[in-house]
C-alpha cells in the first residue's frame, strides 16, 4: 500500500461560531479593543492529538468531550498546544506591561519609533479611582468618594492633554519619534498583534479572569475567554471554567486539616496549624493574630466550602 492510500484527504478545521466574529472588535475600557485575526484548530484538534499515540478510538461528541475533561482534569497540557490564535489588541501601556510578562506568545507591537503614537489614553471614569489595600501592596479595595474621583479625573484630563501638546511640540519641531514619546503617560493606547496556543492562553486566563487581577486587565481576559474562546473551543472551555478558573485546589497541609474539621476534632485542627506555622505556637483564643498570608487563603477556602474556620471559633468562646 502507497503511503498515499494510508491516509485520507484533510480539510482544515474551522469553527463557524468564530468565523462569524473574524475582525470584529469587542470594546474594552474607554477606547481599547481585542479582535480575532485568525486562529488554527479547535475542539477536535485536541482530540486527535490526544488519540494519535493510540489509534483513532472513538468518535462521538460526548466521548471527545469526556477526553478533554479528562485532559484538562489532570492537566496533560500538550493537546491543547495544537491549537493557536491570533488577536489584534488595543490596550493601555501600564496594562500592556502586565500582559506581557506572560512570555509564551508571539507578539509584533506597535511603534512609537517608528510610528506616531496612538492619540488615545485610558481615562478613568470619576467613580472608578481605587484606593490602595492595606493588607496588600499590589492590589486595591473600594473606591475613593465622589468628590475626590471627580477632581482626580479633572487633574488627569489636564495631565493627558498637556504631555500630548509637549510630544506634538516635539514632533513639530523635528525631534526624533524615539525621543519624543518618552513623558506620554502609560495610559496611552498601544496595539500589537499577540498569537498564543491554547495551553499557554488558558494559563493567561486562569491568572488574569481571577478576581484578585487587576481590573483593567481582568476586563481584556473576560473578553478573550468569555466571548472569543467560547466560541472557538467550547468544550474545552467548559473544562476549563470546572476544572480551572472556578475550582479550589488544596495543599497537603490543608487537606490534613480539613478532614479533622470535618470529623468535628477542631483541636487537633488547630494543632496541625501551629505545627506548621499557620499558627504562633504561643496561639492562645481571643490573641489578636499577625498577618499571614498562607493562613489567610486557607480561611477563604474553608469559607468557600462552608466549614468554620477553627481559630476564629476558639475566639468567639
């Protein structure tokens, strides 16, 4: 038998739901964007790189979908790898720097070297300014009041007009571009081609869809997951969403201590806390208790799955 009679004619995989929105762009913040440029593969594409080790196994929709549950339930990462997609972004410099320390992408940016930079940049709306955490040195909670978003927006309208007017001055008087652009503020706009596979995107989405993400780059990831991924792999992004973004994933340590609270030995819960350091080992009930940040995650899971938090009770008695 030829090598040509072994296999049959290939047509590429296309996935009408994205072809549908191919160019189209999804606003983000005030003038920011994420569009579909062009994409390889999909849901079956996992699949058929997950069987070839294997034979052709079997065919049927609720088989491949038990596969890439599967897959994605004990994170074998290389199927997903198959597939890739290409976005056009417009999005804030100061956001831009966060997106791009996810270094597994192909990425050609726009350039204010050789190009005029972008007249736009990310106002932010009165009501939006976001007070610094107390207990978390690159994060916020709560808004500023009324009065001081409204002035601080005013301020910043000045502050974006004038370092444009001084560029434009620059650039007017026949200064390089390289140089020019050096006090625009990281508000402004930049846009850039990114292509990433599958794997290393969802990895982007599990960091950037999470609720302790910064807003401004938590509004670009539920785009690209919500409605661009989707569409493009559904079943993977079921997956994704019961197996990645919404589950909670427990430690030795914690696990050790969720069983005793679970059996009602709320002790000895406490006991394995301040063995390993959860806990001072001077704990003693209704002691005010430093901050640690590993104790603190463990509290919002016990939270999450309904189960009282074995120090805090020890308190209230």
């Amino acid at each position: 038998m030829t090598v040509e009679a072994q296999f049959e004619k290939l047509e590429r995989p296309t996935v009408p739901e994205l072809d549908a929105i191919l160019g189209v762009p999804f606003k983000v913040l005030d003038d920011g964007f994420v569009r579909v440029i062009d994409y390889m593969g999909n849901d079956a594409s996992i699949v058929q790189a997950a069987r070839v080790s294997y034979g052709k196994g079997t065919k049927k929709i609720h088989q491949d979908r038990g596969l890439i549950r599967y897959l994605m339930r004990h994170r074998h990462t290389t199927p997903f790898e198959m597939c890739e997609i290409k976005l056009h972004v417009r999005v804030p410099m100061d956001t831009w720097r966060q997106w791009i320390r996810h270094r597994t992408a192909n990425v050609n940016e726009y350039s204010t070297r050789y190009s005029i930079a972008i007249e736009a940049a990310y106002q932010t709306a009165p009501d939006q300014w976001r007070l610094q955490a107390s207990g978390n040195r690159q994060g916020s909670a709560g808004f500023a009041d009324e009065a001081l978003g409204r002035r601080l927006s005013e301020r910043e309208a000045v502050l974006h007009q004038l370092a444009r007017d001084v560029y434009n001055e620059r650039l007017e008087a026949g200064i390089a571009r390289e140089q020019a652009r050096k006090d625009l503020p990281l508000s402004t706009y930049t846009e850039a081609y990114w292509k990433i596979d599958l794997h290393n995107l969802l990895h982007f989405l599990e960091l950037r869809m999470a609720e302790n993400a910064q807003w401004e780059i938590r509004q670009y990831a539920s785009i690209i997951g919500n409605e661009i991924v989707r569409r493009w792999c559904p079943l993977t992004w079921e997956a994704f969403l019961d197996y990645r973004l919404h589950a909670i994933s427990f430690s030795r340590l914690e696990l050790d201590i969720i069983q005793k609270l679970t059996v009602g030995q709320v002790n000895e819960a406490i006991a394995s806390a301040i063995q390993s350091g959860l806990l001072p080992e001077d704990f003693q009930p209704g002691a005010e208790l430093k901050r640690n940040r590993e104790r603190e995650e463990l509290e919002q899971k016990l939270r999450q799955l309904g189960l009282p938090i074995p120090w805090e009770a020890a308190i209230k008695k």
